[in-house]
C-alpha cells in the first residue's frame, strides 16, 4: 500500500510542475525512445510536435517490463519534461515543453540519458 501512496504523491507532483528524474526513479520499458507515431504516441500538427502527449515512461519497474527491459531514465534534456498522463497515477509521458519540429524533438530524445535495471 506504501508504494501505491508514493506513486499518487509523485503523479500529483507531476501533473503540476513536472517530474524530476533525478530525484524520483522513473523508467521506460526497453531502451528505444524512439516515439510510435503510427499509434499517436505524440501529437504532430503542421509537422510540429505538439506538447501534448510523448513517450511513455512509468514509476514502477514491473510495469515497464511489460514493453521490456526496464531503464532507469537519468537525465533528460531541458526542452523536455516529464508529465503524469492518463489515468493510471504511475503513467507518465516524456514530451516537449514547447511546440517545435520533429527532427528536433527526435535530436532531443537521443539526448535522453537511459540505465538498464538488469
């Protein structure tokens, strides 16, 4: 029940002013980040990714397992931000702060410091 509590408490936080990644463990499942754009995955408006919706990265491990490796996302950089999404406190999304092009959001996420757990 503890964790469950933590998991609400940070996905308030994240809602609000963003996760830091640093100060709270928060992995993506595998250690690709490249974005499904054929599944919505990131929302692109006059090919300008829209600060939306982005990559999905999760508070508990085992939940990103299910998509593969757990890694342990270090640092990111700055023009992106971390956000609790959907419905599921421990969901989140990696996303950009502000509209800008695709090629840049990618050059960005290749920029993502990422850990394997294993």
């Amino acid at each position: 029940m503890e964790a469950i509590l933590g998991y609400a408490e940070f996905a308030v936080l994240a809602h609000n002013t963003g996760l830091a990644c640093t100060q709270t463990p928060i992995y993506r499942g595998g250690w690709d980040l490249t974005p499904k754009y054929h599944l919505g995955e990131v929302k692109i408006k006059k090919g300008k990714v829209q600060p939306i919706r982005g990559v999905s990265l999760e508070l508990d491990p085992v939940d990103a397992a299910k998509h593969g490796v757990p890694h342990r996302v270090k640092s990111i950089p700055d023009e992106l931000e971390i956000v609790q999404q959907g419905k599921r406190p421990g969901h989140h999304e990696l996303r950009p702060k502000v509209e800008m092009p695709v090629e840049r959001f990618e050059e960005l996420l290749k920029q993502v410091v990422l850990e394997p757990t294993q």
